[in-house]
C-alpha cells in the first residue's frame, strides 16, 4: 500500500509540475496592462485577451488566457495569463465624465471598477504564482497604490518581474521607476510598439520557468 502510494504521489507531482503557472499582470489603471496582455497573447497563441481603450478602467474583471507556451534562449515556459483591473485607492465617476461620458455610464463603470479592484486582491492573495507589475515609465512610480501592491506580492514570496512600459514616449524615465523598487529587477518596454519583447520573454521565462 505504502509503494502504491508514494507511486501515485510522483505521478501526481509529475503532473502538477508541468501544469500552467498563472501569472498575474498588475499595477494601476492606464500603465498598459492589457496591451502586454494582448502582445503576449498575439505572439504566442494568435489571440487576444481583451479590448484596449485610453479611458481608465477599461478592464474591470479579470481576463484569462491559458497555455501560453513561451520560448527563449533554450527556457520554456507555459503559463496562464491573468490580466487583473487596474488597482486604485479610489474610484470617482467624475473622471469617465471627462471621457465623453453619460453620468449614468460613468457610475456604473466606477462601480464595476471598483468591483474589479477587490477581484484583483483576490486574485493576488489566493490564485496567482507569479507577477509581472506594469507601470507607465511617464508617471511617478512613487505611489501609495505601487508601495502597498509591492508590499504584498513581497509578503507572498511571489515572484516578480517590472516592466516600465511606454518607453515609446518622449516622458519615459525608466531610472526612476528602477530607483523606485530597487530590490526587483526592472524590464523597460513599449507594449503597443512591441519594442524590447525578446527580453521581456527571456525574462518571463527564467523568472517563472
């Protein structure tokens, strides 16, 4: 009985070890999130995740993109990509007004957005094993939001790739955001250019690999 067990239990550790990690992709509203979610998805499956706007808050629930097999520099990598809403202490309608929107839109989308803050909590607490955190390399990294999130994914022993995005931009300071988190190794990139993605797929798959 106690060899049959122990054959069961290498079996099953066989099968776990080449399940999909998820690998969460965090950070504030607008850093870019789900346009590296789309890119790494097109490169790799052909598809997509989930739209992309400029407005703020454009994903407000988690999107899932699973068996995402990532090769370089002789490392393979298959992972599951969860692209999280942007976290924020506060979520005001009146921002969406200066979008265009219709109060009543405006409302409903602050409170699914705020509903989606709470599901990315979840999310990093309980079901990830990975995280890349993106941020936009035009904006002051030194936020309340990046400093709590950090903090957490620390707390979780999580393993952690930045990524200073936007670097497309005449603002980009990727410096500053490798100032900001001195202890995590930061990955400048443009997401929509797709400038950089051959190292930001060597490091997804040594870092989660």
């Amino acid at each position: 009985m106690g060899l049959l067990t122990n054959l069961r239990e290498s079996i099953s550790g066989l099968f776990s070890e080449s399940e999909p990690k998820r690998i969460g992709i965090y950070g504030p509203p607008n850093a870019g999130k789900t346009t590296l979610a789309n890119r790494i998805a097109r490169d790799w499956t052909g598809d997509a995740v989930g739209p992309e706007s400029h407005i703020p808050h454009e994903t407000r629930r988690a999107r899932r993109k699973e068996n995402v097999e990532i090769e370089r520099n002789g490392k393979t990598v298959t992972i599951d990509i969860v692209d999280t809403p942007g976290v924020t202490t506060k979520v005001d309608y009146k921002e969406f007004l200066d979008h265009d929107m219709e109060k009543n839109d405006a409302v409903k989308r602050s409170r699914e957005a705020t509903e989606g803050v709470a599901e990315a909590m979840h999310w990093l607490r309980e079901d990830v094993e990975g995280v890349i955190y993106v941020l936009d390399s035009t904006t002051d990294p030194f936020t309340q939001v990046n400093t709590m999130l950090i903090g957490i994914i620390e707390s979780q022993d999580l393993p952690v790739l930045i990524f200073a995005n936007k670097t497309d931009l005449e603002e980009s300071d990727v410096k500053r955001i490798a100032d900001a988190f001195p202890q995590h190794e930061t990955v400048p990139l443009s997401a929509l250019e797709g400038e950089n993605m051959d190292e930001v797929y060597a490091k997804i798959a040594e870092y989660f690999g």
